[in-house]
C-alpha cells in the first residue's frame, strides 16, 4: 500500500526461475478467439516473464497480523500466491438442473473458477474474502434464480450475442430470495457490460441467442468475519 511504510521483508531470490523458458506468445492458447497470438519475442528479450501463475505478492493480512503479534519475526520470506489463472487450464462443472424448471429451455451452463480466497477470521479485520470465476451460458441456456445471501456478486459480460443476454433481479416487496417471473425486473445486455446483485437479492440468468455462447466472468465477494452466520452464495 502505498500510505504506509512496509516493514522489511526478505525478497525471494529469482522468482520462477527455474520454471521453464516462457514461449514466444505470452497468454493463453488461441481459444480465446480467432486472432493469431503475438509474437512477443522483444518483449521477453526485454523483460523476464514468469511462466506459470503463481508470484510474490505484497499481503496486508499478513502485516497485520505480525503488527498484532509482535514475537512473529518481522523479517520474513513473502509466499508466492496465485495471481494468474489461465482459462484453458479451468475446470468447468456444469450447472445444476432443477425439478422445478419444466416449461422452460433444459440447457444448463457451465461455471469454473478460478481464485478462492477465504475471509479473515479476525472480525476486526478490514478485509474480505473472494470467489472468482467465469460461466458459460450456451444457446438457450439459463442459471435458475438464486440468492446472494450476504454475499455481492460482480459480473462482467465478456462475449454475447447483443442484447441476448438476460439478468433478472427480484422484487424487493417479496420474501428475500425469491424471484418471480412476472414481477421480475429485466435488462437485456450486450458485450463488455457489467452488473452487481447486492447481499440478499434473488437472480436469474439467461442467453436468449439461438446460435451464440454467453460468457460472463464473476466474483462473489465474502462478508466480514463478523457476519459469515449470514450465510455465503454459489456460482
């Protein structure tokens, strides 16, 4: 941070270097669309890429944590920590499909994540926890209504059809969690949008495109440790 003074911390020597040369594209593979990866042979000349996901990271937790306990060695190593994931090494788990969805489309997406960071235990602590991740909605495909708890949800529309894609939010006047469908509130989306679900809100999603995927990068962000009883969302 840059308001305060950091104690000193030991630098981990080379950080990836023993990792294997990087190759002369940096990123992941080409599904990500149909442009050819760059060729960034100057930019690794110039400068070190790291290979993998993982590097060394400055944690304000950890700080904190040495501030209140004063017999913890205050010159330390700093841990790598995922800070990178690639899409093509996620794993994506398809979506449960409900009993009580009968008079709708029977496509279900698929959701992957990528970043699982768990609150602080400490309910004095300024700092929360978080889920990242990404979902693909196919042609038709929905993610039935659910609630966020006392979770936020953040999402971002990275590829659709314009204004194929769906979020319905539910009626504040109705029981927490719930969503009906006439009384749901609706946007259609394009590409690049964003949208939120505040903490006890019901959603619903749905790409109405007949030929084209929806795919929607998220995060769900965890609640103080002094109010975890409240419950968490899912994805």
């Amino acid at each position: 941070t840059p308001y305060k003074k950091r104690k000193p911390i030991a630098r981990l020597p080379d950080v990836g270097e023993k990792r294997p040369a990087i190759a002369s594209h940096v990123g992941s593979k080409s599904h990500r669309g149909e442009e050819r990866p760059l060729d960034a042979s100057r930019l690794v000349s110039t400068y070190k890429y790291l290979n993998g996901e993982e590097a060394q990271i400055w944690d304000e937790a950890m700080e904190d944590a040495m501030l209140r306990c004063p017999w913890i060695v205050t010159l330390t190593l700093i841990p790598t920590s995922e800070v990178v994931s690639f899409a093509d090494q996620l794993e994506s788990t398809p979506l449960p499909l409900p009993a009580s969805r009968t008079d709708e489309s029977n496509v279900v997406g698929q959701a992957a994540q990528s970043f699982n960071v768990p609150a602080p235990q400490d309910p004095d602590t300024p700092y929360v926890g978080y889920i990242m991740g990404n979902l693909r909605l196919p042609p038709n495909g929905i993610k039935d209504p659910e609630s966020t708890g006392a979770c936020t949800q953040v999402f971002t529309v990275v590829r659709c059809q314009p204004r194929a894609f769906e979020v319905a939010y539910g009626d504040p006047h109705e029981t927490e969690g719930s969503l009906h469908p006439k009384t749901a509130q609706r946007f259609l989306l394009s590409t690049g949008d964003q949208f939120r679900i505040p903490p006890g809100n019901a959603y619903r999603l749905q790409n109405h495109s007949e030929t084209a995927d929806c795919q929607l990068a998220w995060t769900i962000i965890r609640p103080r440790a002094s109010v975890h009883g409240s419950g968490e969302a899912s994805v």
